[in-house]
C-alpha cells in the first residue's frame, strides 16, 4: 500500500459518510482505510459496516474501548502497512486527489512529510477561509508558523515507527508534541500549496469546548517535547524552535483561548497564570527569541497586549473579529 489512511471515530453519525465517502473515491487506489471505533454509543459502527461490506479490500474496520483520539490513532498505525501514513478526522474530509497529488510528490522530492493546505468550513457547507501551508516560502518558518495538526499531512510510515512516536491518550493538544517531534529531527520536509484537506468547524468538537482546565494540558505536551528532544540529544540545537513554538501556543494561542471562553474572569487568570509561568520558567529569555519578527501585525498586538496583562483589551478585540465576520 501507498498510504494507510487512519480514521478514529467517536460518535460522528452525522459526519462518518461524508469522510469515508471522500476516502474510497481517492484517485490514488492503493490505499487502505483503517477506521477504529473508539468506543461510539451511536450508529457510527453500522455506517462503518456498510463501507466494509461494500468495500471490503479498502475499509478495514476496528473496535475498541473508549480512549480518546490519541489511542485511536495509535492501533491505527499498529494496523497500518502502507509506505505513508494519513490521519483524517471522522468529521472532516479530503478532496478526491488529495492523497494522490501529496503521494506524487513525496516521490518526486523523497519527502518524509508532506504538507498540504486546508478549507475551513461551516456546518452549512460555507467555506469560512482557506489556509495555506505555505506562507513565507522557507521551510523553517512555514513549519513554526504552520498548523501542528497531523491531519494535513502524510508521514513516512518508517520514521514514526524508527523512532517509536505514538501519540497521548485522553488528552487534548495530542497533535502537537507528534509533530513536533518528527518535523525537527532531520527529515526531508515537501509543501504543497493546495486546500486538499477540509476541516469542519463544528459546535461540541474538542478545541471548542469550553473547558477552561484542559487548556492546561498543553503543559503536558510541551514537557513531552523537551524531554524527548533531550533524550535524543536534539535539544540544544532546537532550543530557539521550542521557546517560539512554545510562545506561540502557549502565550497567544492558549491564553487567547482562555480569554475568550465564557467563564469569570477570576478562573480565566488562575489559568493564565500558570501558563504563562510555565514558559517563563522554560523559556526565561523569550521575549529575545528570533522568530518572533515574523509574527503578522495581528498576532503581534495580541502577544503584546497579553505581556502587558491586558486581557479585556484582546476580548474585545476579538468581539469586534467575531461581529464583523458574523
């Protein structure tokens, strides 16, 4: 096989037909879908069931108890025997030569990784935005300015396994320190300039939940990431990458989160206390960190106005966004 595609499924009824839809009529044939029910209480299994019995040399299905997302994917790529592995979420889907265009050129440039761009779209069907993998055509910053998510790549199947990356389990931000530890370990890293990949923005899906405790996970991710780049000694020359990636999602991306969920401003400060004590402690000298230069006008307003503390200024902002973009 080509690619292994890995599908964790959780509940999506509603959803699962569109993506396995767009997956069994990918114009790459040598594929294999490996779909795992990760404990679905809905109809998810009898959808999956028809797409096994229509498609049984494609679908492989697989059942296991509740795990979350992470856990899913990881007996994914314990099933998996393709060349490549892709993770597409249940609810999303891809466009037909997506796999195809993202294999052809991981064979043209022998890239570990491919990278494509993605739609955003509503729950109507309006695309809301495009966003391109690539922005400043340097492979360095498109990877720190990227998403950290797997689902808009295929990864050589070797180096996940070479290197013996699995994802958490039950945890949020589970993308992030997987990526991270394969994209910043010497590997040959391939763009493709494309929206081949649709994420559906959804009400109830997990970084929309209001939560405000579990933004507090990405801690865990970032630990997960220092420790691993020191255990492999990869540490040191990484170090610059790390403090902006952890800037970046910790500092405005999670902290902008935190405030602007609907939750009182007490409990929203206890939480951005103690992420922005986490990368002051790890990373005591970001502010100087090399990278941040190329933060667009906007993200730099917001990264300011949260070292100044100013919280309610950057709701507001953000209030304003949410009005002018309906």
């Amino acid at each position: 096989m080509k690619i292994s595609v890995v599908v964790p499924v959780y509940n999506v009824e509603e959803y699962i037909d569109k993506c396995l839809n767009s997956l069994v009529n990918q114009t790459l044939k040598d594929i294999e879908i490996i779909v795992v029910n990760d404990g679905s209480k809905d109809n998810s299994q009898k959808i999956i069931d028809d797409y096994v019995k229509k498609y049984p040399k494609k679908v492989k299905s697989f059942i296991k108890e509740n795990g979350g997302q992470g856990s899913a994917r990881n007996l994914g790529i314990d099933k998996s025997s393709g060349e490549y592995i892709s993770f597409v979420d249940s609810d999303d889907w891809l466009e037909l030569d997506a796999l195809e265009k993202m294999y052809n050129l991981a064979q043209k440039d022998k890239a570990d990784v491919v990278v494509c761009g993605n739609k955003v779209v509503s729950i109507d069907g309006k695309v809301l935005k495009n966003e391109p993998s690539i922005i400043y055509n340097d492979t360095t910053l498109d990877i720190l300015y990227g998403k950290m998510a797997v689902w808009n790549k295929i990864y050589k199947r070797e180096v996940i396994l070479k290197n013996n990356i699995k994802f958490r389990s039950k945890v949020w931000y589970e993308d992030i320190d997987f990526t991270v530890k394969i994209l910043f370990d010497n590997i040959n890293i391939s763009f493709i300039d494309e929206p081949l990949y649709n994420y559906l923005l959804r009400p109830g899906s997990t970084m929309n939940n209001s939560n405000i405790k579990r933004n507090l996970e990405i801690i865990d991710a970032f630990d997960e990431m220092i420790k691993y780049f020191k255990q492999n000694n990869i540490y040191i020359e990484n170090y610059d990458k790390l403090e902006f990636l952890c800037l970046y999602h910790i500092l405005i991306t999670s902290i902008t989160r935190v405030i602007n969920t609907d939750v009182n401003m007490k409990d929203k400060k206890n939480i951005i206390k103690k992420l922005e004590k986490y990368v002051d402690s790890n990373f005591k000298n970001f502010k100087q960190n090399k990278y941040i230069k190329y933060l667009d006008k906007n993200k730099k307003l917001i990264y300011k106005l949260i070292l100044l503390r100013q919280y309610s200024i950057v709701k507001f902002i953000f209030n304003i966004k949410e009005k002018i973009t309906g």
